[in-house]
C-alpha cells in the first residue's frame, strides 16, 4: 500500500498531522480515490464499512478548502446522526493543521435555531442528514450556491430510508459544475439510477467490497429457544465485547431488559432514543462500561466501534447486504472477529444464503459456563464541561493522578464532546473523584461531576 507522502501536492503541515494521528498508508479506497477527488472527477466509489472512505473523501475536502471564503465549499450527507458526527470528529481531527477551518454538523435532535445561528457565522465544510439539510434549505437558514463538491455517504443506506427525492432536491440547490462523490458499500439498482441522475463520466472504483474470509469466523446456530441459546453463547464464547442486532426497536428494547436481568453490562441504541442518549449509549459501548449493546439496523448504522470480538443476529436480517453491514462490525482493520447467527426450523429456507457460507454449528458442543456474566469493571463519569470549556484529555488525567490521587490504570477512555467529559473510571474509584470534585477544580474551574 501507499504512503499517504505520495498524494499529489499535500501539504507537509497535513503529512505530519496523519503520522500524529497514526495514519501513515493508505488503504484500498484512499489510495484509489484520493487523487482522482484532488483532480476533480466525480466517483463512484463501492467500500465496505471500517475501509477508510471517511479519510478517503475527507482529505481532498480539507486539502482544497479556500481558508479566504467563509462560506460552505463541500457538504456531506450521511444517513444518520451518529455518522454524520463520527466523520466531523475525524474531519476536524486532520484539519487541526489549518487555523480556523469550520466544520459544521446538520442534523435532527439539535434545536434548528442554534444550527442557524452557526450557520450565519459561517462554516466550510458541512455534514449532515438529508432530512435536517432540507429544512434549513426551506427555511432559508442555508445556501448552497458555494459548494463545490458534493459527498453522499452510505448511500444504499439512506436510499433504503427513503431519502432518494430528498438528495435529488438538496443537489438541485448547488451549483451545476460541483464534484459529487457518492460512496455506497453495495451498488443496488437505486443506486445506479441516482449517480445516473446526480454524477458526470464518473470514475467508478470497487475497493475492499468483501469481507476476507479469514478475518471473520461466521456460524449459525439452529434453535427452538433463540433466549436460551443466546445466553448459552455468551457463556461459552465469553467474548469482551458483544453487538446484538435485532430487526425492531421492541425487540431491542425488550431482549435489553432480558439480559440486564441475567446480570449482564448491557446498553441498547434504537430509533426513539433522543441525540444525548444515542451519543452516551455509543460512548458507554465503546469505552467498554457496557460490554453488550443491542441494536436495531438504522441505529447501528454509521457506528465505528473498535475491537468489536463477536457480532451475534439474534433477529435474521432482511438481506445479503444488511448481513454484510452487521457482520463488518467485527474483524475490522488488522483485527478478526466471529459473527453467529441464530435461526428456527421454520427460517432454513429463508437463511440459506447465510448457512451456505456460514459454518453450521452445535449447541451440544458449547462448553457452557453458567456463573460467567459479561460485567465491567468500569463505569463513566460525566463532566458538564467540554471543548467549548477548552477541556483537554491531558487536563483530566492531570487533576485524577496528581491532585486526587487515582492510579493511572483505573483511568480508561476519555470522550471529550462540545460540552461534555465522558471518563471511563475503575468503578472501585469512582465515589473518590465524585467527592473530590465538588472541592477540586480542573484548569482553576469546578465541574459538576455524575455518573452517567
């Protein structure tokens, strides 16, 4: 693979910010796609989830941004909330290096007036739902004469939401001589109709479509009691980490309750919870205070939790491709992972796209180990203060080691958003620095400390 050294014309400010940040090849996507976006050609582009396509379109948007135009230069449409937010914290992250970049994210769950009025102020690059978009448009909160380079993200996903009308609509309100990137991890039909409607001679790339046999272990597991053997999977997996994918938001919300009452450390992310809950839930999961989240597909999309060890369908999905988006949750990067699937005597026919490529397994050879429980030795401590308080990672670790005394290896992810600190802590000192917070001030200020 490439070393990112080799991109046409990138600043070396850039080159040094991506070894910070530990990027340093180039994967599949980024290395076919980084240079035609640099020279302005539309692409097609089809790539798996966990591939890199966030860097492989984010790059040519930070590198050709026009630091003398406040105004919107390329908008990003994701078809969820969690998405558009994951790909502005890694935007921002390789735009570090140019003073004053505006990345600004557009979607629901936020009050409309307070996206306007950053809006008003300016911004460069926009990220955000087809939905949210569209009612700024109407309400003439934004403009998009300016925008010189479209991205579609997840495409098939927010085609399968019914989004089509709406990307057509937002398009139609940009300049005619725009770039447009479309990215979709599967090339439906609907989608060749939409980049027929919405991209010019395109330059179409393929890059990492298959999961590699190698990296995920696939089984399926027939079952009379899907409850019953689930719990037995867990209690002989043992795994460290364990996303469960059911196909409705009941589902989630009642196979939740199920396991919190077997004693498991376990989370759920659907469509009724508010933008605050779906951020906490996707924190709790991945800074490992929850080792068990249950999720609906809509919900999950756009997630980019690593070290994900088992992915289980607990509900058979609809599709081939919804099954390749839920497995790739596992088995990212350089990782492997495992993926089950469970199903009745009465689904054989309907999973037997998946038994054919899956290993068939027993329940009759699980070892089962019936006092395991998937608990965390970790809960998370909640700060009311976060970037816009200028709250480091540094300045936290600083006042828990050195002013209250907390061994460094109690301390585990620290999430620093807008307003807010998540800190994942030993829960064996979590009383202490809640006490000591109400008397110590982090960077000469107090915080309100709770656990989430």
């Amino acid at each position: 693979m490439k070393a990112f050294h080799t991109i046409p014309h990138i600043d070396k400010a850039l080159l040094s910010t991506l070894e910070t940040l530990h990027f340093t090849t180039m994967t599949e996507i980024q290395q076919k796609s980084i240079s035609p976006a640099l020279e302005g050609k539309d692409i097609l582009a089809q790539s798996k989830t966990g591939s890199g396509k966030t860097l492989a379109f984010g790059i040519p948007a930070v590198m050709q941004t026009d630091m003398g135009k406040n105004k919107p230069q390329t908008i990003i449409i994701t078809p969820t909330r969690e998405l558009a937010e994951q790909i502005a914290v890694e935007l921002r992250r390789i735009a570090s290096y140019k003073a004053n970049l505006k990345i600004l994210t557009l979607y629901g769950g936020v009050p409309l007036r307070a996206q306007a009025d950053s809006l008003a102020q300016g911004a460069h690059i926009l990220i955000g739902t087809p939905g949210r978009i569209q009612d700024h448009l109407a309400k003439g909160t934004l403009t998009l004469e300016t925008i010189r380079r479209l991205v579609l993200d997840e495409a098939d996903r927010m085609l399968d939401m019914g989004f089509y009308d709406e990307i057509v609509k937002i398009s139609s309100n940009m300049p005619k001589e725009k770039q447009t990137l479309l990215f979709s991890a599967t090339f439906p039909p609907k989608i060749e109709t939409l980049a027929k409607k919405l991209l010019k001679a395109p330059l179409t790339i393929k890059a990492d479509t298959q999961q590699q046999a190698d990296k995920i272990d696939e089984r399926v597991y027939e079952t009379e009691d899907k409850f019953r053997t689930l719990n037995a999977l867990i209690q002989s997996y043992r795994p460290e980490s364990l996303l469960i994918f059911c196909n409705t938001k009941a589902e989630v919300i009642s196979l939740t309750d199920k396991l919190h009452r077997r004693g498991h450390s376990v989370i759920d992310i659907h469509g009724d919870l508010d933008q605050r809950e779906r951020n906490e839930a996707v924190i709790l999961f991945s800074n490992t205070s929850k080792k068990i989240m249950v999720a609906t597909d809509v919900a999950s999309r756009g997630l980019d939790i690593k070290n994900i060890s088992l992915v289980i369908n607990y509900d058979l999905p609809f599709d081939k491709e919804v099954y390749t988006h839920r497995i790739g949750r596992t088995g990212r990067a350089d990782a492997t992972g495992m993926a089950i699937s469970l199903y009745s005597p009465h689904d054989s026919e309907k999973c037997s796209w998946i038994t054919s490529r899956a290993q068939k397994a027993e329940q009759k050879n699980l070892r089962v180990d019936a006092a395991f429980k998937m608990i965390s030795d970790l809960d998370t401590l909640c700060l009311n203060g976060g970037k816009k308080t200028k709250l480091r990672a540094g300045d936290i670790l600083g006042t828990f080691c050195k002013e209250i005394g907390i061994d460094n290896s109690h301390i585990g992810k620290i999430t620093i958003t807008d307003t807010k600190s998540y800190i994942a802590l030993h829960h064996s000192s979590i009383n202490t620095v809640l006490k000591a917070l109400k008397n110590t001030k982090i960077k000469k200020k107090k915080y309100v400390a709770w656990r989430l």
